[in-house]
C-alpha cells in the first residue's frame, strides 16, 4: 500500500518527462501501479483491506521464501484488488527459479504461479489478495531505505527453520564462489583456492537478520567492506563453509 504522498511523488516524475521504467526504478514502484494512479489517485477501498490471511501453509518453504523476497522479491498492487509477489531470479541459475515456484506453491497451495522473462532474468510471479500480510516488511520504496523487522510470528519460523532462511538468503544476494591466495610452501611460492559464501546487501537491517542467524548456528563470519562500508557478508573458515555446504550449498 502506497500513501498518496508517495503517489504524488512518483508522478511528478513522470510530469517532468521521466519514463516510466527510470521512475519504476529510482522508486521501486511497479509500472502497472503508476499507470494506474495517472487515472486514479486515491487509493481504492478494497485494496486497503489486508486482513490476516491464514499462515503459511508450510511454514518450512515460508522461511526459505522469506530470505528470497528479502534479497530479490517485491511486492506491487494489482489494478483493482490484490498484489503480485515477484523474486527475480537470474536465467543462469534455472534450478533456483525452479525451487523459488514450489517454494510459493507449498505456502499457498491455491496460488497461480507464472514466469515472466526480463532481461537476464526470470521473475516469478503470484498473484494474491493478502501477500503483504504474509510479507509485512512490504512498503513504499527501496528495503535497504526503510526499516526492516521480523514479526514476532516470522521470527518464530525463522527460529524453528533457519537453515532454510540462511538458503533464501544465500540463493537470492549470495554466492558460494571458489577464492585464491598464495602462501610459501618449502621455500616456494604456490596458489592456494578455498571455497568462499558471500552475502552482499545494501540493506544493514537485512545483512543483521542474516548474521544473527548465522550466530545461532554456530557458523562464522566475517565483514568485506565496500568504501568503508560493512556491505558484504563473507563466510570462510573451513568449519563453517563445510556447514554451509551441507544445508545451503551453491546456486544451480
């Protein structure tokens, strides 16, 4: 749900001659709602309607779904009544945008799920009246420019299936990568590779759900900074790349 300030907002941007692909991304809008609010600005009384649903079907693919829609997922509302929830997923890795349809399909069993191609990428959409009840953090702009908290019944999911939301994480702003250094060896110098995860977020809210359940699991981890700034999750030691490997492993 969009307030009608933002509204306004993005459709000035439009009105000083902006496409609306630039607006879509500098604001995080779909461009299905802003065409919309060209004809009609206030928001429609059903689509203000966001009861509770019921909870997720399978709370195990919820968790797992959940660390997708905070990587790559957006939720944009219908024309009329309802919302579709998208998770890019990249065309590199087919096995993922496979795994991201059942992952919707086991939390709402009655959902219709599509794929709609984009450029390097496949996004998997669903159409549903309640998603941003299943998906509060949903909201006006960009995740990494506003606040994003767990409520206490996501918490709980998250809790009692962790490794599943660790994955969600991984597959959709992750990598398991294979790195290098050199060290000395009897006086000669020899390339050394080692398996490598990386979590990378703009969001510090996110990257801190992401090492607070990392910390529960026993697998460590360290900051990669960006320009000075802490933007990448890297996860090294021999130990826990090993746990890794054996409850997330790599993209395919």
């Amino acid at each position: 749900m969009y307030d009608v300030s933002t509204r306004k907002r993005a459709l000035a941007l439009v009105e000083q001659g902006r496409s609306l692909n630039s607006v879509s991304r500098e604001t995080g809008i779909s461009r299905a709602a802003i065409r919309s609010w060209r004809v009609r600005l206030e928001p429609l009384p059903r689509m203000t309607a966001t009861a509770a649903p019921e909870p997720p079907a399978d709370e195990h693919a919820y968790a797992y779904l959940l660390g997708l829609y905070l990587g790559d997922g957006c939720i944009s509302p219908h024309l009329r009544t309802g919302y579709y929830l998208r998770i890019a997923c990249a065309d590199a890795w087919p096995g993922l945008i496979e795994q991201c349809r059942e992952a919707i399909l086991r939390v709402r069993p009655a959902a219709h799920v599509y794929l709609l191609q984009r450029e390097g990428c496949t996004a998997v959409t669903s159409y549903y009246r309640h998603w941003p009840a299943l998906f509060p953090q949903h909201g006006p702009g960009k995740k990494h420019e506003r606040r994003i908290v767990l409520e206490p019944w996501q918490q709980a999911i998250v809790d009692a299936h962790p490794w599943e939301f660790v994955r969600g994480l991984i597959h959709s702003d992750g990598c398991r990568i294979t790195n290098w250094t050199t060290r000395m060896v009897a006086g000669e110098r020899k390339r050394y590779e080692y398996p490598r995860y990386f979590f990378t977020n703009a969001s510090a809210d996110i990257r801190r759900l992401c090492t607070d359940t990392l910390d529960k699991l026993g697998v460590g981890w360290t900051y990669c900074t960006r320009n000075g700034v802490p933007f990448n999750i890297s996860v090294a030691r021999k130990a826990s790349v090993a746990l890794m490997d054996a409850h997330v492993g790599p993209k395919y």
